[in-house]
C-alpha cells in the first residue's frame, strides 16, 4: 500500500483489490465514486494478472464493437422509418385511375401471362390483399370461380396456412385446390415462410384478356413517361 496516504482506506483497499483483478482506473472511479488521481496513487503499484488485463482488453474490444454494429442498425432503422413515412405522404390515398395502374403493375410483374386463366402468387401476404382487392374491384368477379392453391414446406402447419389466407382472401377453403408441400433442400434453402406460399387463381380467359390488355398498354406508353 502506497505511503504518506492515510484517508479512504476501505476505498483505498477495494480499488486495490479492483485493479488486481484486472479493473480499469475508470471502472473502479465509477465503482468507488473517486477521483482517477486518487485510483492512479493508490495502485500504481498493484500488479496486474496479464491474462486477466488480456481478457479485459479483448472484452472492452467487443464491447466497443457491439456499440459500433447496434449505432449502425440503429442509424439504419431511423433511416427505414423516415423513408417509409415519406413514402407514405408521397403515395397518399390511391386515386381510382392510380390503383387501376398499380394492379396492372404489380400483373406485369408477378401475374401469369399464358391465356386463359388470371393468377397471381406471392408470399407477401399485402400483396396478395392488394391484388385480390383490385380484381374484385375492377373486373366483375364470379367468387365462386375463385381458386387458391398453397405451397408449403412439409413439417409446417398447413391447417393453420389455409386458415391464415381464406382469412385473408375471402376465398372459402373449400375452393383451396390441393396444396404442394415442398421438402426443403438445405444446401439450398434454410428459411420457409411458415404460412406458405398462395397462387390466386381465377379461370376466365376474357378477365385475363382485360387483365393483360392493362398491363400492355402500361408497359406501350413509354412515349407519355414524366421527363
């Protein structure tokens, strides 16, 4: 023990024992509640176990790692939540001729283009929604011609999976055809979507016709784009 010190002993003897056990002098001021200057005097002379500073220094290292990556997601997620929030006012509420155009967009994309039949799959079960409200909106749609037909990987509940999209759809399971279950490769694939996969399908060959003649005249009108 330091010489010519004779106040804080109990304070004096813990950071003592602190420092030997690998304690920074920060870390034993916000112990204690003491200055660094005292910390410095009182253990400039404890020796330190080598290993135990190497543990500290490698934990402190993961430490500031941690901060930095949660600082990034943190920065990340702020940015997500302002972008969608703009997005949001730039969209506003879909005026009748922009959600005629953003169904034939999202057809163009994700539709079937072989004559015959409407369908549409995706697992974005709002995808699905806005896609079944837009054929039910603009075309007159017979529901019980409605089909729907699951995919799913085995092991996952397809009870639950059929309830979860006639919920969604409005479609009755009854008129669900029967569902593929997948058997997942695991070189390939390690996350399912634990309520599968749907394809809404509709057998019209004039619905999907009109359908088609929306896509193909959004996709002809490259000559009237803004710019």
């Amino acid at each position: 023990m330091p010489m010519g010190y004779r106040g804080k002993t109990t304070e004096q003897n813990k950071a003592r024992d602190l420092r030997a056990q690998g304690w920074t002098y920060t870390e034993i001021c916000a112990e204690l509640g003491v200055s660094k200057s005292s910390v410095s005097l009182w253990c400039r002379d404890v020796p330190v176990d080598q290993t135990v500073w190497a543990g500290k220094v490698r934990e402190s290292r993961r430490f500031r790692a941690r901060t930095r990556v949660n600082s990034l997601a943190l920065r990340k997620q702020e940015q997500i939540d302002r972008l969608r929030a703009e997005g949001i006012e730039r969209i506003g509420r879909l005026s009748e001729e922009a959600f005629l155009v953003a169904g034939a967009a999202l057809y163009a994309g994700e539709g079937a283009k072989t004559d015959g039949a409407v369908k549409f799959a995706n697992s974005d079960p709002r995808m699905i929604v806005f896609f079944i409200a837009w054929l039910r909106h603009f075309f007159k749609v017979d529901e019980l011609r409605l089909r729907l037909r699951l995919y799913l990987h085995v092991g996952l509940d397809l009870a639950a999976a059929e309830s979860f999209w006639s919920e969604l759809t409005g479609i009755p399971i009854e008129q669900f055809t029967k569902p593929y279950r997948a058997v997942a490769d695991p070189s390939i694939r390690r996350s399912k979507h634990p309520m599968g996969c749907p394809s809404v399908g509709y057998s019209c060959s004039e619905t999907h016709r009109a359908v088609m003649g929306l896509v193909d005249a959004l996709l002809s009108c490259s000559d009237s784009l803004p710019g």
